[in-house]
C-alpha cells in the first residue's frame, strides 16, 4: 500500500514556533531575566554573536524539554551557556558540512575534516554502521544504526567515557545546527529521528560497561541540546531485548527514554503499512524512507547529509 500525498500531508504535526512562543511567552521570559541576573550568564551571552544564538527560540527548547517549568528550564539554559563557554563550542562556527556516516566507503565530503572524535569511534564500527541523513532540506536529520555493526567490547575496551562523550558531543552540535536552522527557516519546530535496527544483534555482542557508559553520557548531554530527538524507532528487535532493556532502561534520561517506540516484525509492518509507518512518517515521507524498512526509497547506501553542506568560513 502506498499513501497518497494527502495522507503524508496529514502526518505533518511539527508546531508553529510562532504559537510557541506566544504560548509560553511568560516563561520565556523568566529564563531571559534570569541569563540576566547571572553575572557569568549575561556576561557572555552578550559576547559576539550570542545575542542571537541565545534567543527566544533557543530558550523556547528549553522550555519545551521541561515541559513548561520554567525554574527548571532556566538551571538548564545558565548551565548550557556556561557549559559551551567551557568547551568553545560557540567558536566552531558551521559544522554541519563535517557529518560523516559511520564506516561506509567511497564516501567523500570535499577536505573538511570530520567531527571530533569521529575517526575514534569509527574505528569500532562495521561496515554501513549509521547513516546521518538529511532526505529532506525541510525536514529533521534521520539516522539510521545497525547496532550489529558496533563493536561495544572494542569501545568498551578502547575508548575512555570521555572519549564518547565527546564524541556524542560534537555529533549533537552538528545535528543541532541543521534542526536549528529548519526550525527558523521553516517556521516549525523541527528535531532529528532516529532508526535503530536490532535485527543483527546477538545478546553476546551486548556490553553493559559500553551500555552503562552510553547512558552516561546521554545524561551528561542531554541537558545542553533540548528537543533535539524527536523518536527513536526500534526495528527488528530480537526476543531477549525486553528483559535486557528492562535492566538497561534505568542507566538512560528518563525523557529519552520515553521517546523509544519499539515497532513489531517487518513482516507485520508489511501487512498493516498504512498504521505502523504513520508515527515515522512525522519526519520523513515514504518516498523518502529505504525498502528495508517499509518506505519506497530504493537507494542504499544513503548519503550523509554532511555532503548538502559546504565548509564554512569561521
């Protein structure tokens, strides 16, 4: 079954930052006030640029994210605006165009060089591992991960927790600037979705120090970049994935947590395509999404969407 363009159409459901921004005007306004009050915090918001970057519609994620408490959305903001003066992030300019898919070959970017700590955890990584893709300039970043190609003994063994923090770090910061930039463009709230397919998996290849580190830093990066993930799907899941993933559940935020949508068999997905595609078709269209995992898009594999970005003068 193939839905029509009215049914795609119907699945579009990002909200009007204008409505937002009205809507939770008031608390807003609060976190505004409070960068004020924070010596540190007004200091350097009003360093460079960053009256721009730190606008009503990047407190507004914050707001979002804590769903609509503004005391703890403001914690958040003071800390992420100190926690960016720490790492120099403001000072990388434009990286999207550094987005890499994880090993897959014969791909080029031009000669930018990728993100930090890509060609580390590149290392550990099968072949066609993830794709970072932009199907759509409109739309969020999808990516898609075959978690049977991740090595989590040899990054368990070979990589610090740091070294995956920052590597989580520099990959959200360039997935940030192209949701950032759909959202403002668009006029909608626009954030990434993720396809996370375990049908390669072996309950052997699981590494809890890798898992247990995994969530760390998901915890310890989670506050910096606010609605960035909208879903993350699970394909394929093997019979031993709900007892795992109960033990594991504890050791991730728990709002990441609640955007996990385990899907049923791609037989079944098959059979009763019209409802089981509905809830991903919020991000991509059909003609968009790859055969294999219930879509119309014939190509594989897929483009990074670092390719769509040229390197940027900082």
């Amino acid at each position: 079954m193939t839905l029509s363009k009215s049914d795609v159409a119907s699945h579009e459901n990002r909200p009007f930052i204008k409505d937002l921004l009205a809507k939770h005007s008031a608390a807003i306004a609060f976190i505004r006030d409070s960068i004020q009050n924070d010596k540190d915090c007004k200091e350097l918001s009003n360093k460079g640029e960053n009256q721009k970057r730190y606008d009503d519609i990047w407190i507004l994620r914050y707001v979002l994210s804590h769903k609509g408490n503004a005391k703890s959305a403001s914690k958040a903001a003071l800390k992420t605006i100190k926690f960016r003066e720490e790492k120099k992030l403001n000072e990388l300019g434009d990286i999207r165009h550094r987005l890499r898919n994880w090993s897959v070959v014969n791909e080029t970017s031009g000669s930018s060089e990728p993100l930090p700590g890509f060609s580390v955890f590149n290392k550990y990584c099968g072949d066609q591992a993830a794709f970072v893709t932009l199907p759509d300039k409109d739309r969020g970043i999808i990516i898609y991960c075959d978690v049977g190609q991740i090595d989590m003994n040899g990054i368990a063994e070979g990589m610090s927790e740091e070294d995956m923090k920052d590597n989580l770090l520099y990959s959200n910061e360039a997935i940030f600037q192209v949701v950032d930039d759909v959202t403002r463009r668009t006029g909608r709230l626009t954030k990434q979705m993720k396809i996370i397919d375990m049908g390669n998996v072996s309950l052997l290849k699981m590494n809890r120090v890798y898992l247990k580190r995994d969530g760390a830093c998901s915890k310890a990066i989670e506050d910096y970049y606010p609605q960035l993930l909208g879903t993350l799907f699970v394909f394929n899941s093997p019979s031993w994935l709900s007892v795992v993933w109960s033990a594991l559940r504890p050791l991730f935020p728990k709002r990441f947590v609640q955007k996990i949508d385990f899907l049923p068999p791609m037989s079944k997905i098959q059979k009763s395509k019209q409802s089981h595609l509905k809830p991903i078709l919020r991000y991509l269209s059909e003609e968009h999404l790859p055969e294999r995992y219930g879509g119309q898009n014939k190509e594989w594999p897929l483009p990074s969407a670092g390719l769509q970005f040229g390197p940027q003068s900082n």
